[in-house]
C-alpha cells in the first residue's frame, strides 16, 4: 500500500461552519446509500459518491461513522447507491433523518427491490447500484468505503437531483443543454458587429 502521511501546521483555525460554507459551492448529486437486509436496514442521504474505476467497477462513498446505516455496512458487507432523479426531492429529505424517522422507516412511501446482495435498491432511481465493501478507511467523524460494483440498473430518464448552496437543483439533460446553447453559442449577428 502506497500511502504518503504529512504534517502540515495551519496558523488560522478553519471552523466547521468556515469548511461547510466552502464545501457548498461545490455542486454535488444527492444519493441515498443503503444498507442491511430484511428488516435489518437503513439508509442517508450523500452527495459524498464518486466512481473510482472502471475495471473492475468500483466507486468511492464517505459515511459519517455515526450514521445509523454504518454499522449495517461493518455488519453485512454489502451497500447500494441509489442516484436520485429531480422529482425523488421527498425521498432524499426522508433519509435525511430531520423527521426522526430511523431504520426501515425511511423506506416507507418508495418503491424497493434487491438484487445480488440483498440490500434496498430504489426503483426509478436514475441509478442503482449495488455493491459489496472491498475496503474501508477511516477517517476523522467519517469512512470512505471502496465498493465494488456487483449489479447496475440504469433508468431512461434524464433529470438529476443536485445539492448546492445548501438547497436541492434539479438538472435536466435535455432542458439544460438547451438553455447552455442559447446562452454559450453567439448569435451571428452579434459576432458581425463584434468585428467591426
């Protein structure tokens, strides 16, 4: 294992609420990570997802380690990422926790299937993936768990749910790459009078 450790000496205290305010100028896609089988389940919403490689298939989720799905991820090995679409706003809030809902709770009011491992995969998700733990670093209040790619169920829609400035967008492919046209391409006539 390649791994290069440092110290770095910081003069100025970084505050969480200075780190947070940073963090929310990067957009990110809203998944839930699921985990656990049966009943035994849980699962949170992230924008903490990244693909790690494509051979073999594998991809990148922090968990904060006191997430009530973290100890199902130790136990049973096993995880799903859960792409949400624009309209699933209702259920990334639900697996949030802000209600008080815990445990299988949270998957009341959506539609569930499993594939190879068992775990909750969302139906209509704009993805869902379903992956077995191949390791695990931890780190500070969370984990960043490798997952190998085991099933992939990939839906036609087109609009994604983001996270940014700490409020949902919704991103159309179509409407979006519409609108970046009209505004990015200049119209001929502004490019004439632009060279006179």
């Amino acid at each position: 294992m390649n791994s290069i450790l440092r110290s770095v000496s910081v003069e100025s205290e970084i505050t969480p609420g200075d780190f947070r305010n940073a963090m929310r100028q990067l957009t990110g896609g809203v998944s839930i990570v699921t985990a656990g089988i049966g009943w035994d389940i849980s699962g949170m919403t992230v924008t903490a997802v990244s693909s790690l490689s494509v051979d073999p298939p594998s991809l990148i989720v922090s968990i904060n380690r006191e997430a009530s799905s973290w100890p199902l991820v130790r136990r049973y090995g096993f995880f799903g990422v859960n792409i949400l679409t624009a309209d699933q706003i209702d259920i990334a809030e639900r697996f949030t926790g802000k209600d008080g809902l815990k445990g299988a709770e949270r998957f009341a009011g959506a539609h569930w299937t499993t594939r190879v491992s068992g775990v909750p995969l969302l139906t209509g998700a704009l993805a869902a993936i379903d992956c077995e733990v191949e390791d695990v670093v931890e780190r500070h209040s969370h984990a960043i768990v490798i997952g190998r790619v085991l099933d992939v169920t990939v839906s036609p829609r087109t609009a994604a749910l983001a996270y940014w400035q700490g409020q949902y967008v919704a991103i159309d492919r179509d409407e979006d790459a519409l609108r970046l046209a009209e505004v990015s391409v200049p119209k001929p006539h502004a490019t004439r009078s632009a060279r006179r």
